[in-house]
C-alpha cells in the first residue's frame, strides 16, 4: 500500500509496521534480536510492527539497525527561507509563525463603521 495523505493514522501505521517487518526479515533478524541490537524491548519491535504507536525515539533506534535512517531525510528534508522572507526580515531567519496560523483568512464581519 502507498503511504499518502489521504490515509487515516492508523492505516499509516499499518503499512509502516508490514514495511519494518519485510525489511527486518530482508535482513534476516529475528524480533529479538533486531530489538536487542537497538537497545529497545523486544515488545517494542512487536509493537511497531503490528502499527501500534510508539515512541520515536524507539523507531530511530529500529530504523538504525534496519538500516534505514536516509528515509528520515526525506521525511523532514531541510528548508531554507523563502526570498521574500529575506528581504522583510533583512537576512534573519524567521522565529515563529504568523499568530493567524498563515493561510488563514480574517473572519468577514456584517459591523461595518457608521452602520448605526
């Protein structure tokens, strides 16, 4: 199955544990050893691979020894500002996101001045 958004959480999940399972096997590990050789509990491996949630800090682990850590550069891949960011920030890089959220429109209102 391909992993796109309009997937729901846990069929994410699913596919991701089904895909950690395959390449473990591709590897020949057991769970317990693919969990041992990450530092992480042999329930945990079992946990990931059945698409229950887990700490991420315990898939970097797993994904380490599965060998599998470049598929984390394209998950979050580096960004730069964007040049008009530049200009009205004279060069700095921006701190925090607009308080509106960004795209969002201002709510319309019917109050207009002097409509009394």
């Amino acid at each position: 199955m391909e992993i796109n958004k309009s997937l729901d959480d846990q069929a994410v999940l699913d596919t991701l544990g089904e895909r950690l399972a395959r390449r473990r096997l591709d590897l020949q590990l057991t769970q317990a050893a693919a969990a041992e050789k990450a530092g992480v509990s042999k329930r945990t491996v079992e946990r990931m691979e059945a698409g229950a949630s887990v700490q991420l800090s315990s898939l970097i682990r797993v994904l380490r020894v599965l060998d599998l850590m470049d598929g984390l550069e394209q998950l979050a891949p580096p960004t730069g500002p964007r040049p008009m960011d530049l200009l009205q920030l004279k060069g700095k890089a921006r701190q925090r996101a607009p308080a509106s959220g960004g795209d969002e429109k201002p709510a319309e209102s019917d109050w207009t001045w002097g409509s009394e």
